[in-house]
C-alpha cells in the first residue's frame, strides 16, 4: 500500500472515532437531559438562576440533594432542659439587654441653597424591646460569661482571672459584682465590690476593678432593684444596710444570737432566718430598711427555712418532721398555714412573678429516713430531683420536668432563679456546681421591620 493510501486509511478511521464520540455525547445528553448539582436538579433555569415558566414546579423531581445546604441563620435547636456550664459557676442571673432601633425624622431647610440641599436627618435611638441575657461566672477562673435562652453560643464577656470565687453576685442590671472567697488558705471570707469596664478602647472583652468591703461578711442578699445590699457581720452579731459599693452604711440589727440566712424579696422587707437544724427550733423575722421595725414571721419549727413571696402575703416553708421533712404555706393575713402534698426545702423553690401564689419547686424523687435539713446542707445526703409548677391556692401540681430521664444525669438544685416572665429557670446542681436552664415558655420571636428599625449606630445621620 502506498504511502498515501495508508494517510487516507489512517484519517477515515480517526474521523469515525471522533464522530463516535460526538454522537455517544449527544445520545446521552438526550437521555439525561438534566443533570444535577449536588444531587439538585437544576433545568430550566435561564440566565440569573430563574425560569417563571417553572416556578410552580417542584425543583425537586424525587432527586433529593445528596448535600442539603445549611439555611442563613439556621442553629441547633435549643433543648427545653439543657447544660449552661460544664464547668463549676460561682453565680448566674438573668441580665436584660435593651434593643434598640433608629427613628429617623426629616427636616427640610428652609434655605436649601445655604445647606447645599443637603437633607439633615437626626436619629434617636427607640427602644423596641429587652433581650434576656444569662450571665454566669465560673468558679475556678473568675472569668464571666454570657448566653441567651434561646440561643447554645456563649461568650466570654470578661478576662480578669479570679481563681477560686465561691459566690458571686450580679448588681445593677450585670454591671457590677459582688465576689466572695476566702483570703489564701485561711477560713477568712473576704467580700469585694467589682466593676466591669473596658481595658482599653479596642478591647472587645471586659476587665473587673476590685474594691475590698467590710471585712467579717458572713452573709450577704442583694435588694430586688440589686442596687444595695444587707449584710451580717460576724463580730457583734451586726447587720448594716449599705450601697452595693458600700458606702452609706446603716446598722439595722443588733442582737446576740449568731448564725442567721439572709434574703430580701421585696422592697421594704429583709427576712432573717435563724439556721436551720432538725435538732433545735428555729425563727424568721422581717426586717423594715426604712423604718428599722424588727417583726416575727414564724417560728418555734424545728428545721424551719422559708422563702417570702415577692408580695410578703405568703410564705413557704419546711419544717423536719420523724426523720424526714414537709413544706407548708403560712398566708399573713389569716396566720392560716396549710401543707402542700410535694415534700421539698423553701432553698430548692422561686416564686413566679406573673402569677400570683405560684411556686416553681426541685422536688426530690426520694428521700431517706434522716435529719434534716442537717444532712443535706452537710452534704452527707443528696436529691435526685424533678421540676414542679404548684399553686398554693389551689393545690394543683404539675410536672415540668423529670430531670434524670431528660438528661441522664441526677441533679440536686440548689440557687434557683426565674427571669421576670417566667419562660425561663436557672439553677445550679449541688453535686458540681454546673449550671442548668429549664425553658418553660418558647421564646417569642422578633420581627424587626429592616427599614423602620435599623439597629441605631450613630445619633446624626446626613444624606
């Protein structure tokens, strides 16, 4: 074969090869004419993504996406009971965070050739709700840290490392604190007011400035304003009213019996209580800042601890009983007092503050023949406990819930809270201080209308 007989064989065969190719494409490009991104189908589509002639078709077609991409703002949901803290906390509260947003008003001048026909328009920022905030300090650290109800991110608000704080305190709306620890390895409670501010002004977290109060503090309550403080002095028995930095002080008690707990439900009412002991009989008395009157609530129970209601019309408490122990109610007006069938301390409850005489209760599960409250405030016994909604008035129970089968883990509630809607519980477990929320309520959602209610960033804005 000739040399030009071979270059035109070789050519016939390469250009079937191709043509081959070409028409194995087109087939099956008709067979599967529409082919998939990430599982998606994406036919019809014209330039910019979007066809009118399909937008009532499902986008779809039994074609499910082999990768569902994450919808902007879509979070994990928030369970109803949920740990806020593994790690051991000092102190939570409830913060309430004011949201703001800009109201614009015109203002034409009326020589718009003196302004260059430029338009001033001044913003003033418009409140349009609060946003409920816990903040909580760990114990080890010192370190503060913040998260809301309905959200699973935390962040960390303050760097000052405190080692070793037993109690903390939140005043004046997160602003400030009071901290509570013992001075090195001695048994000495030191008490100090702490401020939060900015280290510097590109910092984003915030330092603390410490200031030593009185020393000798043996118990402390913060007004329900959390704007000043009643404290009991070890020396002399003294209980002196002040402001949350300390100053101002006021002796409102003086007598000789020692070893009292302290709590301040409402304005013009401090409650003394006697500490509790099953072997001996205890007391409670109110306390009038304003005008110093000193008068029994209750008394002559053994074991007795009490919670106030924010009204002062009632008041809940237990009393040791045969080895065990039981919780009534005491009303003020009629000094009637009635049990309630759930078995649990006054320290494990918190009263509602949108319905009136409605307690929210840590119920143990089980309680064993003992002295009580001894050995529980010994830590020689501790609960497995249950969250509970109880109207006094009525009697009615309800369980919220069942702690150790939601979470898998037994909780012993101790410092319990409520935010001022009741949607939300705070408690901490006895075990390991670890901090714990129950959501009663779902939380409302916003809707921010993105004109009219524009986050409010500068107070003058010109166009």
């Amino acid at each position: 074969m000739s040399r030009k007989a071979t270059f035109l064989v070789i050519l016939i065969v390469i250009s079937l090869f191709v043509g081959g190719l070409t028409g194995f494409y087109f087939y099956s490009k008709n067979k599967n004419p529409e082919p998939s991104i990430l599982g998606r189908n994406t036919s019809n589509r014209t330039f910019g993504g979007y066809n009118p002639d399909d937008a009532n078709i499902s986008d779809n077609r039994n074609n499910d996406p082999l990768i569902v991409p994450e919808t902007p703002g879509e979070k994990e949901k928030v369970k109803k009971l949920r740990k806020i803290s593994s790690e051991p906390v000092a102190g939570a509260d409830f913060i309430s965070i004011p949201l703001y947003a800009t109201s614009t008003t015109n203002i034409e001048p009326e020589d718009t050739s003196r302004t260059n026909g430029r338009i001033i328009r001044p913003t003033q920022p418009k409140l349009v709700g609060y946003l409920d905030t816990i903040r909580f300090m760990e114990r080890a650290t010192g370190h503060i840290y913040e998260t809301s109800t309905s959200s699973l991110e935390k962040t960390r608000i303050s760097n000052t490392t405190i080692p070793k704080i037993y109690e903390a305190l939140f005043t004046e709306n997160g602003k400030s604190l009071i901290l509570r620890d013992l001075v090195g390895g001695t048994d000495i409670i030191r008490t100090r007011y702490a401020i939060s501010a900015l280290a510097t002004t590109t910092d984003s977290e915030q330092s603390l400035v410490l200031t030593d109060l009185t020393p000798g503090i043996t118990q402390i309550t913060v007004s329900p304003t959390k704007d000043r403080t009643f404290s009991i002095l070890s020396e002399g028995v003294t209980g002196f009213l002040s402001k949350i930095d300390g100053g101002s002080k006021q002796t409102l008690l003086d007598i000789p019996f020692r070893e009292w707990l302290v709590s301040w439900p409402e304005a013009k009412t401090i409650v003394v209580n006697t500490k509790p002991s099953g072997f001996y009989p205890g007391f409670a008395y109110a306390i009038n800042p304003d005008n110093r009157s000193f008068t029994r609530i209750i008394g002559g129970i053994n074991g007795l601890t009490t919670l106030m209601s924010p009204d002062t019309t009632k008041v809940l408490y237990s009393e040791s009983s045969s080895g065990s122990f039981r919780m009534g109610v005491l009303d003020r007006k009629t000094n009637e007092r009635r049990d309630i069938t759930l078995r649990t301390f006054p320290e494990k409850c918190v009263w509602a503050n949108t319905e009136k005489d409605v307690v929210y209760c840590a119920v143990p599960e089980d309680v064993a023949f003992n002295t009580y409250p001894d050995v529980w405030y010994q830590g020689r016994i501790g609960f497995s406990d249950s969250i509970w909604k109880i109207n006094i008035t009525s009697g009615e129970t309800r369980l919220l819930s069942k702690i150790q089968d939601e979470a898998g883990e037994i909780v012993d509630v101790q410092s319990i809270s409520i935010n001022k809607n009741d949607d939300y519980l705070l408690f901490t477990n006895k075990n390991n201080l670890q901090l714990w929320g129950l959501m009663l309520k779902e939380p409302a959602r916003e809707v921010f209308d993105p004109l009219k209610d524009r986050p409010a960033t500068t107070t003058d804005e010109q166009i």
